[in-house]
C-alpha cells in the first residue's frame, strides 16, 4: 500500500508540471524517484559538511527526473553547499515549477537571493506554483504569515488555500483568526480541515464554538480535525464522543480521538492506543495518530502514581526511570524493541509502517535499525528509512544514506 501511495504522489507532480506526459516518471521508474528523493532530502537535513553527500546531490542537478532535481537541489539549499551555486542559478529558470522553487529556495537558504524572489511566486498565475511555495517556506524561520494571509484574501484555488491555512495555524497567527473561521464553512472539505487545525492552533474566545459547528461535518475527516482542535483548547465537553469514536472503523475518527484524548490527559487511552499500533489490522494512518497520542502523554506519564498505574491493569509502562530513559510495553516487551523486531521481519504487520511511528516518537534508540533498512535491498523501506532519518536529524546516518545512494543510483558518484 505504502508503496502505491508513494507512486501516485510522484504521478501527481508530473501531471500538474504541465510540461510532462501523463506517466509517473521521464525515466519510467516510479521507485527510484521516490528512494533517491527521500535519500537527498535525509542527506540535507542530516549531512552537514560533508563533501561527498554534496558533490553527489549536485551530480543529480541534472538528472533526467524533474523530481530528482528538485529534491537535490532543496537539500544542496539546506546543506549551505554555494559551490553549487552557478547550477542552481540556472535551474532557478527551470521548466519544471517543482524544480524552479526549489532551486530559488535554495539560493535564499546560500544567501545568494532575496526572499523576495521566493516571495514573489506566490503571486504566479498557476496555482500549483502558489501551493508548493507555501510548502517550501517551512524550511524557513520566518514563513511571513502576513504575506500568507493577504493572498489567501483572494485566493480561489482550494488547494492553495488549504496549504495557506496550514502555515497560519503552524504560525499561530492571530491576525488571520477571521479568515480562519470564515473557511470552517468553505465548500470544500481540504479547506475545512484546514481551517479546522488552524483555528485550534490560534484559539480565541469563539474558536469552539465554530469547531462544534464541524462535528456534525458530512466528511469524517473534518470531524475529525474538529475534535483535534477542540482538544487542543481544551474543550472536555467532547470527552464522551471521544470514547465513543475510539470504537469506529473509520482510522480517521478513531485516530483523532487517540489524540484528543491524550491532550485532555485521558491515561486510560494508553492500552487502546498501544493495541492499534500492533494491530495486524491498523491503517498507516491510525498507527501514526497512535503514536502521536503516546507522543503527548509522555511528558505526563511521571506525574502518575506507581498505584495509578496499576489501577490500569495492563502492564503498559516501565516506571523506571521514566524521565530518563521512558519507554512503553507491549506484551512484556519494549515498543522499541518491538518496532525494531518489525524493520528486520518482512512479514510483519508493522514492517513497512515501523520507521513512520519511530519517527513520531523520536525513537533514537532505533537508529542503528534504520541505518541497516536503508541497504535492505527494498527500495520502500529504504525510502521510509530515509524519510525517519532525516525528520530525526540523524549525523550519524550520512556514511549509510551515501552507501545506499549508490546501491540506488541516485545521482552521479
């Protein structure tokens, strides 16, 4: 499945480039691209210095894959690498949009370019230009949610805006609440959703009552957003929906719930959640709203009381030194133990959806296991080891990522 979804998302840029035929890759392989992206992607974030990783990202400037271009070219950005300079001035007028906003990012990030220049093409006729520079400002301190908001203003295309909405909740931007309230009611249910996160994330004294209005949403996935957000301000009104959607067969209600409520501290939500993450039945989706919810108790799990937590009967937690070195228990054993285990074991339920829940929870622990899942010889567990790698901004990975850049052939070594 994973595997799917990943192809059809690289099928989705080339067909909104505009200068592609309909097919999933120039070169016809859809497994590459996403390896050898998510290798270079890993690579600036985690390489730093390194002469090696740079010199073979600026080898694939010129891949015959726009997406591969513009991968290298975002993380030649984000590694500081100005020797590459003169070829990312040029793919700055690139065809391809994909490759041209990275490349223009990746100026501002050298500091050869003004923001401005980035800036600028959030006012491009083509509204996946608009959408994929919002995309690229988080890599930026400052994303100019003032800017953000005065486009959104006019803005017509939903996915722009729902991208638009996105970076203003993540900014917290008070100055955008009005806008944000007014899309609660926008036709389209991405939009909804949208603002559905960012009016949590802003709050305000009439954020739940526009929330509780999206409970009774026609799209599951909106309820859901609305009950995250309402969690999040701290609305325990919603506490008995909660309970009653943890039993719901769609992943996105039960998920969100998980979440919810982890945030208004509902400890007797741990055994449910710990039993979802394992489930040969779970969704990639719910296991990672699972983990999400283990995310957010942690912190609170030491205020508990050696008696509170055997009042919940299940065995769940190590109480030792749970500041220090905190982790959970699943049938007797360690969940990084048990995630780990599920890396090496193609069979599995948990395989393929392993590195995705290390990486919410930031399990360092299991670093090593992802160096060795990059060499597999399975270029989606590769891809999704990468992917972990570099959200958790691991230095120690680049030997390893280089390595697999070669048994992939991803770009030029």
């Amino acid at each position: 499945m994973k595997k799917i979804f990943l192809a059809l998302s690289v099928c989705a840029f080339t067909l909104l480039s505009g200068n592609a035929p309909i097919a999933c890759s120039e070169t016809g392989d859809p497994s590459r691209i996403v390896v050898c992206s998510e290798i270079f992607n890993a690579l600036g974030k985690t390489a730093g210095a390194s002469k090696e990783a740079a010199a073979i990202l600026a080898g694939a400037l010129t891949d015959k894959d726009f997406f591969i271009r513009a991968s290298a070219a975002k993380s030649l950005g984000l590694l500081g690498d100005k020797d590459s300079a003169l070829m990312l001035k040029k793919l700055a007028g690139d065809e391809n949009y994909l490759v041209m906003i990275n490349a223009t990012a990746a100026l501002v990030h050298l500091g050869l370019s003004g923001e401005d220049a980035l800036l600028d093409l959030l006012k491009d006729n083509r509204s996946e230009v608009r959408g994929n520079v919002l995309g690229v400002l988080t890599t930026f301190k400052d994303q100019h949610p003032d800017v953000i908001l005065e486009m959104l203003r006019d803005e017509k295309n939903d996915f722009v805006r729902e991208q638009a909405l996105l970076r203003l909740g993540e900014n917290k931007f008070i100055q955008a609440q009005e806008v944000v309230i007014a899309d609660t009611e926008n036709k389209d249910p991405g939009v909804r959703q949208a603002a559905c996160f960012a009016l949590g994330q802003i709050g305000g004294p009439e954020a739940g009552k526009f929330l509780h209005k999206r409970l009774s949403d026609d799209d599951p996935r909106v309820r859901a957003r609305a009950k995250e957000a309402l969690s999040v301000i701290g609305d325990r009104s919603i506490i008995s929906l909660l309970w009653q959607d943890v039993k719901e067969r769609n992943a996105f209600l039960r998920g969100s719930s998980y979440v919810a409520l982890a945030n208004l501290k509902e400890f007797d939500v741990l055994p449910l959640v710990l039993k979802e993450i394992i489930s040969p039945d779970s969704t990639s989706h719910a296991r990672a709203k699972a983990a999400e919810a283990l995310v957010v108790l942690r912190p609170h799990v030491s205020e508990l009381s050696t008696k509170a937590l055997s009042s919940l009967n299940i065995g769940s937690l190590s109480s030792d030194n749970l500041e220090i070195s905190f982790d959970y228990k699943i049938g007797g054993q360690s969940l990084t133990m048990t995630l780990i285990a599920a890396i090496n074991d193609v069979k599995s339920p948990l395989h393929q959806d392993a590195p995705l829940v290390i990486t919410i929870m930031g399990l360092m622990d299991c670093l090593p296991a992802l160096h060795q899942a990059l060499l597999m010889g399975d270029p989606d567990m590769a891809a999704s080891a990468a992917s972990a790698l570099g959200e958790m901004k691991d230095s120690s990975a680049t030997e390893y990522l280089i390595q697999a850049c070669k048994k992939y052939g991803c770009g030029k070594i």
